[in-house]
C-alpha cells in the first residue's frame, strides 16, 4: 500500500491506533478470564433463548425473546456495529462452539499440553474454502419465513447450529466448525475486511526471529491459534476469529488489537492470503439475500411474502429457485459482463479475466455491508419496541421482571426510515467506489488502463446503488 | 488453577442447566399462588379456542388466565357474564386476566375483535364448578 495514500484525501490508509497499549487492556487480552467471561454470559442468554423458542412453539414471534433479540438485536448489532466496528468480535464470545472446546480441551479456563481429545480429523482439503458457509447460509435463508417469525424454527435452528458445532468438534480438528461450516461465520469473515480493528502482530523482526511460533503451536499459558491461522503473519481479519490465544501465548507482547481506517484488508492480496473466487461469491450471495430479504420483509408486495412463508408449497418452491438463481447466478453473471467490459475497455490483454471478475468482486464488500446495514436499520427502528417488553416477559407467562412488560410496540422515527437507509447507502457506495479505483490500479497496473477498467465496474456499482435506493426510498 | 478451573465449570453449569432449572422453579412457584390456566387464541378455521371449554373450581382465591395468541392476527377476549374482559390481544401477545371465580355456572367466552370470517364461531364455554 502506497504510503501516502489517503482515502478520500482525508484518511490515511496505513493509521493505526493501537488499544492494547493501555494497560488494562493489554491485561485483559492476557487473562484466560477473557473471552471465556462473555462467552458464559452469552451462553446463558442464548440458553434463555432456546427456552424462550421451545415455549414459544408456533405462536407468532413478534412478543417472543427469542425471535427479538435473535432477529432484532442480535443480528442488527451483528451488521450494525459488531462486524463494521470491530471485525469478528461476535465470534470472540460466541458461545456456539464453547461445548466442542470444553471436550476437546477437557478444560475450560486452563491450557492442556500436547494432543487434544476427539478424533482430530484435518477438514476436506477440496473444503477448505468459504463454499460450504455460503451454500449453508443460502439454504437457510430459504427457511427465513419461519425462523424470523415462528419461535420453535429459531430454536430448531440455533439448537442445530450448536449440536452441528459440537460433533465437528469430536470429528475435526480444532475450529472446524468455525472456519469452514457455520453460516454466521462466512460474512462475518468477508465484512469483516471493511471493519475499522483488527488484530495483528506488532514487530515482524521480532516474530521473525521467534523460532518455536507459539501463536501458532501454542504454549503453557494458551492454546495454538485454534483457527488454524498464523498470527505472525496474517494481513486480513477474514478468518481471525479474535479468540484472543495469540495474545496470551506470545512471550514477547507483539500481538496488538488496533483501530484502523475501514476496508484496509479489500487492498490486501498476498500469495498466502489472496482474493478468491469462494469468497467473491460470498460478497454476490451476501447481496442478492439483501435484496431478496428487502422485497420479502419490509417490501409492499404480499404475493413476495406468502411465498416466502410458505403459504403453498408450489409458492416456496418458486421463491427458493428464483432466490437461488438470483444469488448463485443473476449477480454474478450480471458482474461477469461488467467484468468483461472492463477488460474490453481497459485494453489490457494480459490480466486474466477470472482476476479482473474476483478483484472487482471486493468492491461489493462495502455496497453489501452498507446494504445490510440500510436493511438492519429498517429492523431496528419499527421493531426495536418489542425488545423492551420481551425483556420483562421473555416467556410470555406474564412476568413483568424490569416493569416494561405492558410497554407497548413504539416504531420510531419511521417516517424518515428511507431517507436514513438512502444515507447509509451512498455513505458505503462512496466507500466502494474508492476501495474499487485503488483495486483497479491494483489490478491493471498501468494507469491509464485502470481508469478505463474502472468504468464499467463503477457503472455497475452506481446501478446496484440506484436499484437499493429505489428500493428503500421507493 | 484448578480452583478457577472448577469456578469456569460450575458458571457453565449455572447458566445452562441452572437457568433452565431455576426459570421453571420460579414459574412453578407462581403458578401455585395462583390458579392458573393457559388458553391458546387461534381463529375457528385454525383450531378455535384451545382448549374451548375452561373448568375452574368454585371458590378459588384468585384465577389466572394466560391468554396467548400465537397467529398472525389480533384477538379479543370477554366472558360477559363474569365481567371480565382484555382489550386487543396482538398478533404473539399474551394477555393476563384475573378474576375470583365466585359464581357457579357455564359462562361463554369469546373473541371481541373481528379475526377472520370466522369470527362470530369463535367462542368457547368456562364451568365453574
């Protein structure tokens, strides 16, 4: 990265501001206490949850705990500060796998030497990729008419994210589960090139000359990087789940948890860590179930939602192909002719189209988190009433624990929701168009030609942005 | 270490199986102050009232009633000659009524907001006896 290169003039790409350098929180990442506090925590909600969904059965969610702090709280948070903010910081206290490294490790707060419990299998290497999370999460948005509204689905889901967690870990190696199945994980990992921290080794020299790599095979004070990664040199946040074990296992203090410039990662392609198709496809999936989302959810169109909600059969079956083909192959063959454009524009004959298709891809990053973000605001602010009920009465039985139980649904600020959704949108779209200029510098090489390439793809961008302004705005 | 081993477990234990076990401890507890029954509000084409009819002992202290509707539209409830009623019951929402089951009898109770074509059939039958 150019060393003087400012994003919009104005935010110089390489700051960084370290917030381990304070004590206590320097402290804090050392201490086996942390994550292992708020993944408890976590866990106990996530128990209520389940319970809350077990009760629930088949009512309606919109007074049930678990559908509102699952599909309101929890998943806006997710899009709107958690990834954004700070990276993967769900999967540092995500409770999910916290049963398959208890069996594992036969410890919870304490470190084992040597060999860890269950079979320890090395994960398919043909699936050693990102395919698995995208089509998992595909196939369980087709379900999303039930899990967002019926309690006993939302429980059956997270019940079987948690048991599927747990028998990878008696099966495979480590985090698994984490890195290559759960379907919370994969756009989390893709976003999370956008976010504003992350965790990196601090002296290179340092690591350079520390032979045993500790962070990588661990030691007595914490396990070896349990995502496989190697924190001594990792440049992209895309597959740190922030555990933390870095920092407890380096002798030498160098791992540090940094604020940064959003996006830094979009610009990182190295042999050990390049762009990839699987995760280009990630980015076209993750827009596509926007968008779908977006007409089905908070649309007008009431024929999109009784097919969604599975009123007919045939009416599912419809929406699950055309919301497959829309994901899987109308994005991104779309892409793939603005792709093919750009090469034709750019003049370029040597960069291989495949290249130009995954490089661009990455400029869906900040247009699909935006999105997402415009659609979790459109959550928030009509249903973000029902949590305070749910709080006082999470099983319905009339309890009334914190006096909000009567409190009744209060949409706010709903009459400027689409204008808000519009801002946050041209706010990314401005990210992405200047992420995707310096990607196709990167890509082109030579100036002039990466002006050219550029147009297309910036057509491209400004139509999808147009199509979701429209859309919110209407 | 191994004292903060065992404290890292037993938290584990506590929020799991002891929450669960202590939620249903504390319902337990409130349901045996109160007579309390749970009534299921579903329009007559999806089931009716479950269950449509209601038996309650004579002379109880106070009852309970825990209405829920778990469809996607909002219900009524009144059982007019017991003079009790709750206003609209939302689509998910569970209502509370109480009352003193002071008279003997077969008292109906019905829906007070207009649900489905249906509607007018969705009743049931309380028994005090």
């Amino acid at each position: 990265m150019d060393n003087k290169d400012k994003l919009f003039g104005l935010i110089d790409l390489n700051w960084r501001f370290e917030l381990t350098k304070f004590k206590q929180v320097g402290k804090l990442f050392k201490s086996r206490w942390f994550p292992l506090l708020p993944i408890i925590v976590n866990l106990f909600i996530f128990v209520i949850i389940l319970l809350a969904g077990f009760i629930g059965g088949y009512s309606s969610g919109s007074y049930n705990f678990g559908i509102m702090i699952v599909w309101i709280l929890w998943w806006v948070m997710l899009m709107f500060i958690l990834v954004p903010g700070f990276s993967r910081s769900w999967c540092l206290m995500c409770p999910f796998p916290i049963f398959s490294d208890w069996f594992q490790r036969k410890r919870l707060f304490g470190v084992r030497q040597g060999k860890l419990e269950g079979l320890g299998l090395k994960w398919p290497k043909q699936l050693k990729n990102m395919w698995v999370m995208n089509i998992g999460f595909l196939v369980t948005t087709f379900f999303s008419g039930l899990f967002t509204v019926k309690p006993f689905a939302t429980f059956v889901l997270l019940g079987g994210i948690i048991l599927l967690a747990f028998l990878i870990g008696l099966i495979f190696e480590k985090r698994s589960f984490c890195l290559y199945v759960c379907p919370v994980s994969g756009f989390q990992g893709l976003y999370a090139q956008f976010a504003t921290a992350e965790i990196r080794r601090m002296n290179p020299e340092l690591c350079k000359n520390h032979k045993v790599k500790t962070c990588f095979v661990g030691n007595e004070c914490g396990y070896g990087c349990p995502w496989m990664l190697t924190p001594f040199d990792f440049k992209k946040n895309t597959y740190c789940g922030m555990c933390l074990e870095c920092f407890k296992t380096c002798p030498y203090d160098n791992m540090g948890f940094f604020l940064r410039p959003p996006g830094v990662d979009l610009l990182s392609d190295t042999p050990r860590e390049p762009r990839r198709l699987d995760e280009a496809w990630k980015a076209f999936i993750m827009l596509g179930i926007a968008a779908v989302f977006f007409l089905t959810m908070q649309g007008p169109w009431g024929v999109l939602k009784d097919m969604v909600r599975q009123a007919t059969f045939k009416g599912w079956l419809i929406f699950i192909t055309l919301h497959s083909f829309f994901c899987l192959v109308g994005i991104p063959g779309i892409f793939f002719i603005f792709s093919c454009l750009s090469k034709l524009f750019s003049g370029n004959k040597e960069v291989s189209l495949r290249q130009i298709f995954i490089n661009f891809a990455y400029t869906l990053v900040p247009i699909g988190l935006g999105v997402w973000i415009a659609f979790s605001v459109g959550i928030i602010l009509p249903n973000g009433s029902y949590l305070i009920h749910v709080i006082s009465d999470p099983f319905a039985w009339g309890w009334n624990l914190f006096g909000t139980a009567h409190f009744p649904w209060t949409p706010v600020f709903t009459g400027s929701l689409g204008y808000i959704q519009g801002f946050v949108l041209v706010i990314f779209y401005l990210f992405a168009t200047a992420l995707g200029f310096r990607l196709s510098k990167q890509t082109y090489l030579d100036l002039s030609q990466a002006k050219r390439g550029w147009i297309p793809i910036l057509i491209f961008l400004t139509l999808v942005t147009i199509l979701f302004l429209w859309l919110y705005l209407g | 270490m191994q004292k903060k081993e065992l404290i890292a477990g037993l938290l584990v234990v506590l929020s799991t199986v002891g929450t669960v076990a202590g939620i249903y401890g504390i319902e337990n507890y409130r349901r045996k102050k109160f007579y309390t029954v749970e009534l299921i509000a579903r329009a007559p084409e999806n089931g009716n009232w479950y269950p449509q009819q209601l038996k309650i002992p004579y002379g109880m202290k106070e009852v309970k009633i825990l209405i829920r509707n778990i469809e996607t539209v909002t219900h009524g409830f009144a059982i007019p000659d017991l003079g009790v009623a709750v206003g609209q019951i939302k689509a998910g929402e569970v209502k509370v009524v109480r009352f003193i089951p002071d008279k003997r009898g077969t008292f109906p109770f019905m829906c007070t907001v207009w649900c489905s074509t249906r509607h007018m059939q969705m009743r049931g039958e309380l028994i005090i006896e």
